[in-house]
C-alpha cells in the first residue's frame, strides 16, 4: 500500500523524477552508477505495485519531505539510522 498522505500528484511529480534519475543514470552507466541506477528502476517498481511510500525494514510509512529529497528510498528514517 503506498504511502498514506502520498497524493496522486506527489506520485506523479515523483515518478518524472525517477524517470529522469533513470535516463540520467544511463547515460553515465561508464561511471560506475549500476546499483543507484537499479535503485531508482526498483522505485519505479514499488510505485507499480502500489507499494512506493512504504519501509522495507519496518513497513512503516516513509515521511514526505525524504521520499520528496530521495524517492528511490527504500526505508524510513528511523530505519536509516
């Protein structure tokens, strides 16, 4: 279940984001960015399963202003720590 305050335009505004991550990544895949370039392409899966928003460790919700600043995020920032 995605993120409970997450609207369907904060999703929207975070899925272009992805994409753009996605397609900027690629283009430096030479460099050495395979695994943030996997991250961003397993957000982007989350949002298709309708699990993006959630922690992977906890279940819990991940906070607005962290999936705004990191939407490949895979926990809380409880969990981070």
């Amino acid at each position: 279940m995605p993120h409970a305050g997450a609207t369907a335009a904060m999703m929207q505004s975070a899925r272009q984001l992805l994409k753009a991550r996605a397609d900027e990544l690629l283009q430096r895949l030479g460099a050495g960015t395979n695994e943030e370039l996997q991250e961003v392409l397993h957000a982007l899966t989350k949002m298709d399963a309708g699990t993006w928003g959630r922690c992977e460790k906890c279940s819990g919700a991940i906070g607005r202003d962290r999936l705004r600043a990191i939407p490949e995020t895979r926990s809380c920032l409880d969990c981070a720590r």
